[in-house]
C-alpha cells in the first residue's frame, strides 16, 4: 500500500509539474522582450536642490520629494537633431 501512495503522488506531481511549465513557457512567449535586450543600460544620473532628488535616465528626468520619494513630474526631453550643414 504504501508504495501505491507514493507512485500516486509522483503521478500527480509530474501532472502538476507539466501544468505549470505549460503556463510559464506561455506567459514567457507572451510577454514583450526586456528593454536594452543584449546593451547596457543607459547611464543614470542623480541630483537634488534639498526639495527634490532629480534622476535622468535616458531620454527622460524624474522629480521625485525627498522626504518620501514620490514621483511628483516627468519631463520627456526631445531628441537632438543635428546641425544643419550649409
């Protein structure tokens, strides 16, 4: 009997196992590819006038209070163009 209770078991944990690889290799292949894929991150940079810790990463820069570090704005920066040769 107890080798029956232990086949039974290994049964269903093999049938649970299969399931949740299943769902993981599913929600894996749905899910959108990770930003900077294969690069480095772009580089951060940090700074604060004592009211505000200010971060710009990438083309953006963040206000966050610094008592509590909520984000209070978002700046989008616009991409450079380059100069016009004449």
């Amino acid at each position: 009997m107890k080798i029956r209770h232990v086949l039974i078991l290994v049964v269903l944990f093999l049938a649970i196992a299969g399931v949740v690889r299943g769902v993981a290799q599913q929600t894996a292949s749905s899910l959108p590819p990770p930003p900077h894929m294969g690069f480095p991150p772009p580089p951060a940079s940090v700074c604060t006038d004592g009211k505000y810790l200010y971060v710009m990463m990438g083309p953006r820069i963040l206000q966050y209070s610094t008592p509590d570090l909520t984000l209070q704005n978002t700046v989008e920066l616009p991409k450079p163009t380059p100069p016009v040769q004449q």
